[in-house]
C-alpha cells in the first residue's frame, strides 16, 4: 500500500473512531492521573485582599464567586487566542463537544452549538462534533475529551465550543483543571452559555 494511502486512511480511522461511538483504541495522548494544580502566582488584586484582610480583619467582606473568576480568565484567553488569530488572518477552527445521554441524538444537542459558531463566523470540520455519554467521570476518562485535548494540541483545531461548563465538568476544580490543560495547549474554550449565565438559572 502507497505511504500517502497509508497516512489517509489512518487519519480516517482515527477520526471515525472517535465521533459519536467508543473510540476503538485510546487517543495518542498517554494519560496520568494527574491532579488539578493551583492555580498561577496570585495577581496583584489577590496580594492585596489578603493584605487587608490581615491588617484591617474587623472589615466586613465578600468573597468572589469561583465559577465567576473561572469563567472571566476563560475570556481572557478566549480574546487572546482570537485576537492572535485574526493578527495572522486566519478563521478560528474548532470541534463542538457534549455529552450525550443514551437515546439522545448527537445531532439535536449540538444545535446550539453549531448555530453559535456559526454566529461567529467560526469553522467547523464535518467530522469535529464529540459526545461523550460518561456524564459523571473525571473529564481525563472521556474517550470524547482526550480526542479534543488531541485536536488542540496536535493544531487540527484552535478551540472547543460547548454548550455549558457542566459539559466539560461539574466540579470546578476538575474544570479550572481543564481550563489550564487546554489553554496549555495553545487552545480555548467557548460556552454558549457563560458560566455566571448558567449560575443564574
């Protein structure tokens, strides 16, 4: 068989494995049980809260919603990644991932999805809509979300679109986790509904 026809199909097989069924063998990323981290030296406005609260602890405070901070430094790196994009002309390219509860058709969940990419004048490759059905598991055991951190991090995509956080994780630290991983690979997160939105509801 010619290399060419080799290298094709094996891209074929590796992409129909991992869309909308159980992949037939794990995604070339060795996975670790690796703990969320802590997060990044605290900024200035963090070195200064806890200065107050030390010197002046009779103050009545209010600490700031976790789900909030996490979602404004998604932003962050959602306009950075974008904004470096359209510097060097390019379209932003990115695969919609969800969870699928058995009996639900993928093609209903992504919708939403779809239609907001499509808002934004983004990409999306036939091939690049991601279920997982494993709702409750650590993200890192989603057949689904290792094949995005794939995507990203090998340069087929520039992003992942999805429709809540609670797609990505439940649990914010698994989540902030998640954030870190992708944005380490050079990638961003989109939500069709921002985090604080989703709080409110």
């Amino acid at each position: 068989m010619p290399l060419a026809l080799a290298d094709t199909l094996t891209e074929f097989l590796d992409r129909a494995a991992f869309v909308y069924m159980w992949p037939l063998y794990p995604p070339p990323e060795t996975w670790s049980p690796e703990r969320p981290r802590s997060r990044k030296t605290p900024d200035w406005m963090d070195v200064e809260r806890r200065s107050a609260e030390q010197w002046h602890p009779d103050r009545v405070r209010i600490s700031p919603d976790q789900l909030v901070l996490l979602g404004a430094e998604r932003r962050e790196v959602l306009n950075q990644r974008l904004a470096q994009l359209e510097a060097h002309g390019r379209t932003p390219r990115v695969c919609l991932y969800g969870l699928n509860p058995v009996g639900e058709q993928p093609a209903r969940s992504f919708a939403a999805a779809r239609a907001y990419t499509h808002r934004k004048g983004w990409r999306v490759g036939a091939d690049r809509c991601i279920a997982d059905r494993l709702r409750r598991t650590d993200p890192m055991h989603r057949p689904g979300w290792r094949w995005v951190l794939h995507l990203i991090r090998a340069g087929h995509v520039d992003g992942v679109v999805a429709l809540t956080h609670t797609e990505i994780s439940q649990h914010l630290d698994e989540y902030e986790f998640q954030l870190d991983r992708v944005g380490h690979h050079g990638g961003f997160v989109a939500l069709v509904t921002p985090e604080a939105a989703g709080r409110k509801r």
